[in-house]
C-alpha cells in the first residue's frame, strides 16, 4: 500500500535526510514537506497515514517561536493520525501526557536521527494497514446503504429535508450494522474488555453506561455503577428531553460478588468450572460480571439487588470536566447493552415467590419417572 506521510517543517532542508530515508526504506511511502502555514490545508488535503512534526518556528532554539504545539494541538483533536514529534528541543513536549500514548512518538533531531523516525514509521506500518482496510469497509459499507436505502426513502418523501434525515439515519444504522456484522456472526474471539466504547460514544446517558462517583478511588469497584433506566428515557437534544429525572443504576461490588451468585465461600482453582458457564451465560443470579477496562477501571460484578437512583444533573458526560457528582466512563455496545436490560429484568421484573418445601416437590416428580416407567 501507499504510505502517504506528512513532514511538517518550516525549514526544509532540515528534513531533507528523512525523506532520502523514506523513499530508500519504507515500502510504498509518499513523503510530502510542507510549512506550519499550510499544515492544517494540507492535512484536510493530503489525508495523510503518518505525520512528522517540527515544533519550533526558526532554526535558533532560544529564539524560534514553537508554533508547532498548535498543530499538534489540532492533529490531535482533528485529523488525528500516528505522529512523530521531530524536533531539536523535545523538552517543549515533556510534560504532554499525549506523547504516552503508542501512535505518538518524540525523536530528538540530531545525528542520524533520521533513521530513528523512518524506525518510528515503520512500527506504525502494519498498523496503519490494518485501519486503511477499516477504512475500506466503511466506505464500502456507505457505497452499499446509500444504493440499496435511497431509493425507498425517495418513493415515501418529498421533503428535501426529510429525505436527508431519513438517507443519514439509514446511511448510520447500515453501516453499522455491516462493521459489527464479524463480531455478531461469531467472528474472531474478543478480548473481554472490547465490548467498552470509551470515552461513550454519545453525548447522553445510554443503558449500560459505567459511572464513577468523580472523587472515589478509579481503582475501586464501589466508585462504580451500571446504568439500568432505557435509553429512551434518557436522551435529550435540542428537540427532546429526559423522560426521567433520575438514573436507576446498579452499584457495583468486587469481581468477588460472583461468589456469592455461585454459593461459594471462597476461590478455589477447582471452582472455576463452576465459574466459566456464569460468565458464558453473561450474568448470574443476581449479578453482571464486568470484565476490567485496562487504564481505567478493575474487574468488577454490578449488584442488581443493591439499587438506587440518581438524578441525572449528578451525572457529567467527561472526565475532564468537572461538572457532577459523578462522570460517564464508559458505555456498552450492543448486543452487551442489550444483556444489561435483560438481566435487570431477570433479577427484579421475576414475580415474587415464597419458599416452599422444594425436597418434597422434587421427590415427587422424581415419582412421576418411576410411574412412568422411566427409572433411569
């Protein structure tokens, strides 16, 4: 494939030995130098694979201005790609949290140091190549809904823009359902934690969302709890407001509270035959396990008989924000959000039944066999 990559240098001559390196070592790569005052044109244009960023405007380190941490500002939050941050003073980047993450990398410009970037690139390549192919599907998966969708909304319309409405509803709904046709048709085997959208995919409270009371412990699992009232009563927009005033959530113990849906005392190794059938059913008697999230939150099992209610202003949709009590961590996709109303209906919606004498029920059932002549 095509390795379209995006060196982003007011002086070009400095970035002349990278692109030499490029073109000499990485298959298929298509290096293009531009300035910082047309970087961000560029980046709409060229839609780059891989970004190579200089940080400071001139070629005096006490005196150029480091106009680059703009456009690192907006590769982040705009056209976000893998990034090499090239630059001779990588102090200016120290304390970004950003450069942890794996498709950010900071190389020092120096001596040979060229040969460290093109090895940047090319731990990114195969990556890379995988999200082109998703890439690919997407708009396959487009091209095929606006063709088989269109022509039913164009009969039952003539409102232009209830045409437009109903062609990105259905255009949304298709696509999605394409891409998640793989996993819902037993495709590869997931990862338990995949199911997690993190950060939640929208902006309003959904079935299945992870809270977290904002000042407890990320670590444990009592800041937690799992979001019970339907989606439909929660969304809100322009148009439409919550139906309810408050979340019905399930809060949330130790991965240990499976114990208890498994009359267990304790963990023993023998016990995990005893376990793995619970987590393959998705939910216990009275629990959902919930697999951790890495980075942000332990394994743990919502209680679906330690319920309460909060009020939807408590409840803020970013942890970067410091509005409520308590913060979306993340949501569920489907068909997990689907499980989470299902097992809240299993636990609480059951009718009420007093206990009875159960051994003598069983004993005389067990008398029906022998009558019937099946003793076996």
């Amino acid at each position: 494939m095509s390795l379209r990559i995006l060196l982003i240098d007011d002086q070009p001559a400095s970035v002349e030995p990278v692109e030499e390196e490029l073109r000499a070592k990485v298959v298929g790569a298509q290096p293009k130098t531009v300035g910082f005052d047309t970087a961000q044109q560029m980046l709409q244009d060229f839609e780059p694979h891989v970004v190579v960023l200089d940080i400071l405007k001139g070629h005096i380190a006490g005196e150029g201005e480091p106009i680059g941490l703009k456009t690192l500002d907006y590769v982040w939050t705009e056209r976000f790609c893998p990034l090499v941050i090239y630059t001779a003073v990588p102090e200016l980047v120290e304390d970004d949290l950003r450069k942890g993450h794996p498709f950010v990398k900071v190389v020092k410009k120096g001596r040979d140091s060229e040969q460290e970037v093109v090895s940047c690139i090319d731990r990114f390549a195969p990556h890379i190549s995988a999200l082109d192919e998703v890439g690919r599907e997407i708009h396959a998966a487009m091209t095929k809904a606006l063709k088989e969708v269109a022509p039913r909304i164009f009969e039952s319309l003539t409102d232009p823009q209830q045409i437009d409405d109903m062609l990105t509803r259905s255009a949304r709904r298709r696509v999605a359902a394409a891409m998640d046709d793989a996993l819902s048709t037993g495709g590869p085997t997931l990862r338990s934690w995949e199911h997690y959208l993190c950060p939640p995919s929208s902006g309003h409270l959904l079935t299945g969302d992870i809270i977290r009371n904002r000042k407890g412990d990320p670590k444990d699992p009592l800041a937690y709890a799992v979001v019970l009232t339907p989606s439909c009563d929660l969304v809100h927009d322009e148009q439409r407001e919550p139906k309810v005033s408050e979340a019905l959530v399930a809060c949330c113990k130790g991965a240990d509270r499976v114990l208890q849906d498994l009359a267990l005392d304790g963990w023993k190794n023998k016990h995990r035959d005893k376990l793995l059938p619970l987590l393959r059913a998705g939910y216990g008697p009275s629990c959902l396990p919930l697999a951790s999230l890495p980075g942000k939150f332990p394994p743990m099992a919502a209680d679906l008989r330690a319920l309460k209610l909060i009020a939807l202003g408590k409840i803020g949709n970013f942890e970067e924000s410091e509005c409520g009590e308590y913060v979306r961590i993340a949501s569920v996709d489907s068909p997990f959000r689907e499980l989470v109303s299902w097992v809240y209906m299993h636990v609480a919606a059951r009718p009420g039944l007093p206990d009875r004498d159960w051994n003598s029920w069983a004993e005389e059932i067990i008398g029906t066999f022998h009558t019937s002549g099946s003793g076996n």
